[in-house]
C-alpha cells in the first residue's frame, strides 16, 4: 500500500501478509531475532508486549521461539484494573499465552498491583518500569478502530497528560469515557512508549486498515493517539497487517 509521509515524518514501514498466519509466524520469528539480538549485544533486553485479542496467537508462536528468555523482560503497553485471573486482564494474557514453553524463563514486569485505584500504584509502577532495560528493545502496540494504543483512549480523562512527552511519567491511569463499560486502566504514556529501539504496530481486518490510514494522513493526536507514533521520527515504526 502507499503509506503518506512527509520530509520530517517518514511514513512507518508496512509489511502486508496473506493470511493471519503469516503474519503471526513472521511476526513472532522477528521479535525473536530482535531480542535475541540485544541480548548478544547488551546483555538483557526488553520487550512490551500489546494487549487485547489479536497478539494471543502470536505469543502462542513466539513462546515456542528459542531466544535467551531468561535474559529478556517483558511489561505491558497497559493493562485493565481488574483481578489477573480476569479474562480481561492483559497480564493472564501474557501469563498464560506467552510466559510458557521456552519464554518461560522471561521475567514478567507487570502493570497492575494490589491497590484499589490504578492512581495509588502510579509511583510505585513507575519505579518497576524505570528499573527495566531501557530504551525498550521492541514495543508492540495495537491500534483500536478509533485510533487508541496501549490504553491512550480518545476522549480519556488523563489522555492528554499520558501524552505529554514533557511528562516524566513512564506511567499513568487511564479512565475511559466509558469507566463503566471499559474500567480503569494503567497505560505506558507516550515518553515510555518511544522509548524504544523499534516499535512494531499489529493490526488485522479492513476496519483497522481504514482506520490506520485515517490516523495517518491527520494531525489531532488527542483524536487518535495512534499518530502520536505515527507522526514521528526519532524510532522506527513498522506496521504488521493481514486480512
């Protein structure tokens, strides 16, 4: 596809596969590489891993992958403030889809705590990610149908602030325009999130495809977050698609 861009925003590098699995194979075989990579050259690495439905099967494959897993740490891009045997909780995700087979071994930082609200964990979980090795290796995200990462959700009370890259914030809680309905929510803020080496967005279907293109070719970030990623150049960008 043709990917807009400009002299100081170069457009992210798109790689389009056939079938879903293809794109799971080639995806997981990459972060493998990538990781195992930093490991030879740093000693540890890190990688953070997206949420919600469409990365499960990738873990599935990348769990079997060989890499120095016990080298390697691996956070969230955000997480629901909700009990971890939640099966809406990003972190049973990663527990039982990705920290198995040989991943096993990697060192799980995770984004939620015992405390009530998300807000009262903020400093403390701050502190965990600050700990990480950093910059983030790899940082998977994928992208809603209105344009959020991670929890960095249009219309969120604490969006804008999650994405002032001038925040020193790693972390911050996320409430939805919908609490109700979506929950509280802890999100890597926009400076954590580049951060980073590389950062690999993981969409699939027509409407994200559309909805990507959308967020490429506008400006209002607090709109669609997403471009918040998109429309820089200080870290690569590619973007992983199937139908």
């Amino acid at each position: 596809m043709s990917n807009a861009a400009s002299a100081e925003h170069p457009a992210p590098s798109f790689h389009e596969f056939r079938t879903a699995d293809d794109l799971y194979a080639n995806l997981a075989r990459t972060i493998a590489q990538r990781l195992t990579a930093a490991v030879a050259r740093d000693g540890a690495a890190s990688f953070v891993a997206p949420g919600g439905t469409t990365p499960g099967a990738v873990f599935d494959v990348l769990a079997q992958c060989s890499a120095p897993w016990k080298d390697i740490q691996i956070t969230l891009s955000d997480d629901r403030w909700t009990e971890t045997a939640s099966s809406r909780s990003n972190e049973r995700l990663v527990r039982t889809r990705l920290l198995t087979g040989n991943a096993s071994a990697a060192h799980l930082v995770p984004l939620k705590t015992e405390h009530d609200r998300a807000k009262d964990a903020e400093a403390d979980l701050n502190a965990a990610i600050a700990a990480m090795h950093r910059p983030f290796d790899i940082v998977g995200l994928g992208m809603g149908a209105d344009g959020h990462i991670a929890s960095l959700i249009p219309e969120a009370a604490g969006l804008a602030r999650a994405l002032d890259r001038n925040d020193p914030a790693l972390v911050r809680a996320i409430n939805p325009p919908d609490v109700a309905a979506m929950g509280e929510r802890m999100t890597l803020t926009l400076r954590a999130i580049l951060n980073a080496h590389w950062i690999v967005l993981l969409i699939r279907g027509d409407e994200k495809l559309q909805a990507y293109k959308h967020a490429l070719n506008g400006a209002d970030v607090l709109a669609a977050p997403v471009r918040a990623v998109l429309h820089q150049s200080a870290v690569p960008v590619s973007v992983f698609w199937s139908p």
